[in-house]
C-alpha cells in the first residue's frame, strides 16, 4: 500500500490554544477515511493544514514521500471547505468552470449528471442558494474532481436525507469506479460508518482513535445483566463507561469478544448488544474521563 | 446510557423485555421496586409514555403490581409467569428459525438433538 500523505506530530497553535497537538496520521492509497471528533475537536484545523491554507506550528506533512513546504498543496488534491467561501455574485456554472481548471481529472459528464441528481439549477446566483444547497456545489466540485487526494469538510452539512443519501450513493459509486483517497469529516456518524473503511477520532486537538470500521463495530459493545456478573465479565476487559441501577448495571465496552467470551456471557446471563459508531464514540469521549 | 433499541419489535415492548431479562437474571428479586418511570427514561434515554406503556404490559401479565403511592413491584411468582411465556416463544420462534435452518442444511433430527447434548455439556 503506497501512503498518499502522511503527517508527522502536526501541531497547530493559536495564542496559547493548541488546535492540534502532536498528530500523526497516514492516508493510504484508494481508502475512504471518516474524521470524526466533536466541535473543535481539531477537525478543519488538520484538513486546512493538508491543503495548505494554514501554516504548521510544528510538525511535517508529506504528500507521496516528499515534504510539503509552506503554503503549499499535495499534488492532484481538492479541499471542499465546509464554509465554501464561493463569490456570491458568481453563477454556479460559473464557479464549476472555474473549479474544472484547477483539477486535471475533472470530468463534465459527471459534473453535469450531478446538478441533475441534487437538483440544482447551473444559471443560479450563488448568493441565492441554501445552506444545503451550498453543501452540494462543493460537493459537486469534490467528486467531479475526481481528485487523487479528496478532502470534505462536512459534505452533508444542511442536507435534507434524501439528498444525504443522494450524495453517499454518488461517492461510493464514483469510488468504486475511480479509486482514490477521501478523507472526509462528518458529525452524522451512523450515516458514515457503512461508508469509511476507516476512521481517525480526534478529541482536544489529539488523536484519540485510529482503527479500522470493521474492527470497531466487531468490538464495541454494551452490556447489560445482573451488577456481580457485569463486574465478573468485564475483568480485564476495555471498559469505556458504566452506569449502575439498584443490582443491575450497563456497560460499555471495547473488546473483541471470542467464543469462549460469548459462552461466559450466556452463562451469566448477560445481554450482548453491538455499539452503533455513534454511541461507541460518545462513550469513547464521555467515558473515558 | 442507552441500549440501541431494533426496529423488529416496538420500542414498549422491548422495556417490557429489558425488565423481564431483570427479572430472570436476579437484578430484580420477588417483592422488590423496580426502576421508577422518571429513572427508567432517564437510564435508558425513551420517553417516559413508552416506559409506561411497557411497565402496563407487565402488569397487565400480572409480572408487576404497583402500589399506590409507591411504585411498581415485581410479582412473587413473576420468574415463572415470564419462564412460561418465553418458553412458548421459545417453541414457536426460536424452535422453528432453527428447524428452516436445519432442513436448509439437510440436517436430520437426530443430528440436531446430538449437537444440543454436546453444547450443553460444555
């Protein structure tokens, strides 16, 4: 596997706040990743340093073995802001003209198949279009872009969920037929597990979690039976969080559980339930202090 | 804390199942309260209707009573009102899943009934 772009304890500070601290992380070729953190979590912070519009504190990027230097962009990679930033007195058709020169690999029939899917009208002021509808240009820009490296900030942003599901449709549709790297941050978290293969967390500017998907929705569990045997069951076990009630208790844990685990359970009569990735991660951040 | 809740079976009905595995697995003993509406909900993150409406369930299966002015308690021959309703489903749902399974398999009865001993001495 070929690393796409690799960064290497990325600090970014403002005044005496630490946006990020010391972060590490490597994209692989033709994988989507989920960044995943809660407001301020450090999130735009780490893709505006990729795509050049910050400058590091510390730290080194490196986009396909070579340092980037300041300012500058990895070769073939497109940023789709959250706040697009687009000239308001511009028409969109306008806008996606503009974009097409910057992106080698842009393709207009795809562009063009888009604004029909999401329904936008190419003559359209950008100043007249909503929140949502704003979400979906940059998002029309990101794909048709067809860019090796791709960044989206919060792509489903004001979506309503039909063109939610619209837009995940297109990109693994899109990605099966022309592989590349995504990284692509998001507060929905149950709309993207099925989609990143995957997932970066950050919490306070760190990294708190890297681990594949699959990984995470095989070991994330809540459990709930009798206090005594809760407490027998999770020894030794990752314990995210736990909440007692008269002698029963709930817990949440990280393991992966094995047969011999599964039997115990069963004998101690001990409900197994899998965490959603949104609910493992609440219990991630809230637990874990 | 919340238990992610399926969409197989409504939501009252699986409070209902939550406080009956209680029940069995001894966090609740014979005469003892159970969560109160306002703790359930809270614990459990559903509204308060639904938790009732499950608790109601309950009660009218005479697996709970409510004092008044107290709460709800569990039944003094409560585990064996839910081991008789859950056998049943047992017989009908969980039997008959794994018979569809078995014949899919080509499995005969005397296979099945070999692998259950088996299971059940380890």
């Amino acid at each position: 596997m070929s690393i796409v772009l690799s960064c290497e304890k990325l600090t970014k500070t403002y005044g005496r706040t630490y946006a990020l601290r010391d972060l590490d992380l490597q994209l692989e070729e033709n994988v989507i990743y989920g960044l995943l953190g809660r407001n301020g979590a450090g999130k735009t912070t780490l893709l505006n340093l990729i795509a050049g519009g910050l400058f590091a504190t510390d730290g080194t990027i490196e986009a396909r073995g070579k340092k980037l230097g300041k300012g500058a962009i990895p070769e073939d990679c497109c940023y789709v802001r959250e706040n697009s930033k687009l000239f308001g007195g511009a028409r969109l058709m306008e806008i996606l003209q503009f974009a097409a020169t910057f992106h080698p690999h842009w393709d207009w029939a795809f562009a063009h198949k888009l604004l029909q899917t999401f329904r936008l009208d190419p003559d359209k002021k950008i100043k007249q279009l909503s929140r949502g509808a704003e979400s979906l240009v940059g998002n029309i820009i990101g794909l048709s872009s067809r860019s090796a490296l791709t960044l989206f900030d919060e792509p489903v942003l004001g979506l309503d969920v039909l063109m939610r599901e619209r837009f995940y449709k297109e990109l693994l549709e899109d990605y099966a037929n022309h592989p590349r790297t995504i990284l692509l941050s998001t507060h929905l978290l149950d709309e993207i597990a099925p989609i990143a293969e995957r997932v970066y967390i950050l919490d306070e500017g760190s990294l708190l979690l890297h681990e594949e998907m699959n990984q995470i929705s095989m070991a994330a569990y809540l459990i709930r039976g009798h206090s005594d045997a809760v407490a027998a069951f999770t020894e030794g076990k990752r314990v995210l969080h736990t909440e007692s009630y008269g002698h029963g208790k709930l817990a949440a844990i990280f393991e992966k559980l094995d047969d011999g685990d599964r039997l115990q359970a069963r004998q101690l009569d001990i409900a197994l339930e899998q965490l959603t990735l949104q609910k493992f991660f609440s219990y991630l951040i809230e637990g874990g202090r | 804390m919340n238990v992610t809740f399926d969409e197989k079976q409504p939501i009252f009905q699986q409070v209902a199942d939550i406080i009956e595995d209680d029940i069995l697995n001894g966090t609740y003993r014979e005469d003892e309260q159970i969560l109160s509406v306002a703790q359930f909900s809270q614990l459990f993150q559903i509204n308060p209707a639904t938790v009732v409406k499950g608790i109601g369930l309950l009660v009218n299966e005479g697996i709970l009573y409510k004092k008044r002015g107290l709460g709800m308690y569990v039944s003094s021959d409560a585990k064996l009102k839910i081991q008789k309703q859950r056998r049943n489903r047992f017989y009908k749902e969980l039997l008959s899943s794994l018979i569809s399974e078995a014949d899919k398999l080509e499995l005969a009865t005397e296979d099945i009934i070999e692998m259950i001993k088996q299971l059940r001495k380890e």
